[in-house]
C-alpha cells in the first residue's frame, strides 16, 4: 500500500484495486494489515499500475503525509498535514500547522469528512529531518467504529467513524529531529504507542473506550 505525493498537487494514487479487493474479504484496519502481519490471502491482486493502470480512483487531498491508509468495510482512513513545512517557498509558522484525519469512501474515493487539529508540540530545531517526511507518519489504527491516531509531540486521539472525536491525549513526547514514525496499536481495549528517544524507549499503553485521564509507561 502506498500513497504517492508530488508537490501541492497531492493525489492519493494507493493501491486503490489492491485495497479494494482485499477490503471486500477483510479490513486492514492497522498499520501492516490484521495482526501487523502484513500479510493477506486474496490472490490474483494487482501488481503493476501506473497513471492509468489498474486505478480506480484518484482524490486531491489537503495537504502531504507518510502514513498508510488503512480499510474498514466501506472506508479508508489516512492522515495528512497542513499550514507549516508544506511549501518551500511559503512554509508558515509551526503556530499555523494542522494535522488531519480523513475518511474516504473506498468505492469511489470520495472524501466523507475532514477533521483537523494542532498538536501545540514544540518542534525541534532544525526540522530539516522531520520534513523528510512530514508530521503525519504514523498509520491509524482502528477497531469496529473507532479510529486511533498517533501525531509528532504525542498527541493521541480517538475518533468515531462519524468524524466525531472521542477524546484527544497529549502524551508530550521528547521529540528528537527525526520526529514521530510509531504508528499506534490496539491490543484489546488498550491503546499501544511507543515514544522512540535517543536514550532509549518508552511505551504509553492507555485505555481505549475512555478518556485517559492516566496512562501508564514502561
């Protein structure tokens, strides 16, 4: 699965057939599909396409992102960034960068919603690393109606299928100049992040069908 962004003229070109078919048999609903096994049994599935093959869809979307998108049922989840780092010659303020969450509707592409919000993390300087790849890297996880999304600084927030966000956990990383890669993990009704430091690593497990006033590190 891959999403490729050229400029401001971004276009989700995803292996829309690849997630298509295998959404029709099973969800992907995390970061390297069920189990993280990166593994799916369909066969006879799309290996080649280019700016008319084997697509079955395009959708502009607001703004870049390195993350994966992910399916379940009828949609397709994916993060984006805005406001800040996106044009070199207009690249704003860290004050002005926004991370969104959207949803899409896998049979045609359609963007159903778009929410947004601004992590308040203090950047490091320089950001020349983390632009390598921007502020939306970690895949979304998701269960049977709630989305899991893991931004740089450690913002962490729930958000039902609807667009509606549950709650939203600001877990204040240690940001180094490389950024936040991790993508999040659901194991039962917890919610998995690793928060990667050049000392070492610290898990934040924090429980998902509530708001996390605690969490808890390892």
């Amino acid at each position: 699965m891959t999403c490729v962004f050229r400029n401001r003229a971004i276009v989700c070109v995803a292996a829309l057939l690849w997630l298509a078919a295998w959404a029709a048999a099973g969800d992907w609903p995390q970061f390297r599909g069920p189990a993280g096994l990166a593994t799916a049994d369909d066969k006879d599935l799309p290996t080649k396409w280019d700016a008319t093959t084997n697509i079955a869809w395009k959708t502009p979307l607001p703004g870049r992102g390195a993350s994966s998108p992910i399916v379940v049922g009828d949609r397709i989840f994916l993060t984006a960034y805005t406001g800040f780092a996106v044009d070199k010659k207009n690249p704003g303020t860290p004050s002005q960068l926004r991370i969104h969450l959207l949803c899409l509707k896998r049979s045609d592409g359609s963007i159903l919603w778009d929410k947004s919000l601004t992590t308040g993390a203090e950047l490091p300087q320089p950001i020349f690393q983390i632009q390598l790849h921007g502020f939306a890297s970690a895949t979304p996880a998701a269960d049977a109606d709630t989305v899991y999304t893991l931004f740089d600084g450690g913002v962490v927030a729930a958000w039902g299928f609807d667009g509606t966000r549950k709650w939203t956990k600001d877990l204040k990383f240690r940001i180094h100049a490389w950024g936040t890669g991790g993508s999040p993990l659901l194991a039962g009704d917890v919610v998995i992040v690793v928060e990667s430091m050049g000392d070492g690593l610290l898990v934040h497990r924090l429980p998902a069908r509530t708001f996390p006033e605690q969490t808890w590190g390892s």
